[in-house]
C-alpha cells in the first residue's frame, strides 16, 4: 500500500492512509488477529458473514427496482432542511409573510 505525501503534509497522508486501510480491512483482520479463533468459530463468522453481505446486496437491488422503499441520507437530509426553517432546494420555506403587518 502506498502513500504520497504532497507538499510535505503529513497529516493529510496518515488520513489517506488509514481510510485506504480501513477499506481493505486490515484494521478488523489486526482485531481478529489478538487472540485465537477456533476453526469452527471462523467457519460461522465467515458464514454469517457471507449472510450478511447477500442480505445487503439482496436489499439494494430491491431499493433500485423499487420494491422496498429507498431510505437513503436524502430524505433525512430534507427532514433536517425543515426541521431547521430550510426548503431542501435553497428556497425559503421558514421565511415569514412580510405581506401582512404583525400584531405586536
């Protein structure tokens, strides 16, 4: 695995670098590795593992025929947008009626 370093910043590489080892697992694997698992142990966990993966991928394909319904940050964001006075477009949905004069 490999790392430049552009313009001597340091930290912005070790960011890199530990996004890229995050990807290819080798922080869980270094966990894993700490104590001795059991072949039968490994067998399940692999196995539940697999399960797991053909469940998220079963699921995806699903949202993307539109089977199940999608829940993607979208529609979180836009719960947030109104939550806080925004229009999720850059409107002005919190904005006041300034047509007609306040009682105060």
């Amino acid at each position: 695995m490999q790392v430049l370093v552009r313009d001597n910043n340091v930290d912005q590489a070790l960011r890199v670098l530990k996004k890229k080892m995050q990807r290819e697992g080798v922080f869980r694997e270094m966990k894993q590795r700490r104590s001795y698992e059991k072949p039968s142990e490994r067998k399940n966990r692999e196995k539940s593992e697999a399960i797991r993966r053909a469940r998220k991928l079963a699921r995806k394909k699903a949202q993307r025929e539109g089977l199940i319904p999608n829940t993607s940050k979208k529609k979180i964001d836009d719960k947030r947008n109104a939550r806080f006075g925004k229009a999720p477009f850059g409107g002005a949905a919190g904005a006041q009626d300034r047509s007609k004069p306040s009682l105060g």
